[in-house]
C-alpha cells in the first residue's frame, strides 16, 4: 500500500529513527492506534484511561 507523499516522507522517517523497516514501522504505529482506541488489548492490566472514572477509582 502507497501513501500519500507527506505520509511516506513521516513513515520513513520514523523507520529510520527506530531501525525498522517500513511494514514493521506500519503495523507498530498501527498497534498503538488500535490499542489507544480500545480496538486492541495491549495485553498490559488496567483499565483504558478513557475509561477511567470515580466508579473504578481504588
């Protein structure tokens, strides 16, 4: 899959800086989307913080 140019020019950027090649740099910002929205268990415990309220506070 190609992205538009400023996308590319980005995911380039950030598999250089984590010494990763492009479909790992995809699937690695891809998993923390996933899992901030609550779509992906991160496997870590805990509540989500969006789920965070007074109900839940120990």
């Amino acid at each position: 899959m190609n992205f538009n140019e400023d996308i590319e020019t980005a995911l380039a950027a950030f598999a250089q800086e984590a010494s990763i090649g492009r479909d790992e740099a995809i699937q690695r910002i891809l998993r923390e989307w996933l899992v901030k929205e609550g779509f992906l268990f991160s496997g870590e415990e805990g509540i989500h913080p969006d789920k965070l309220n007074a109900s839940n506070d120990d």
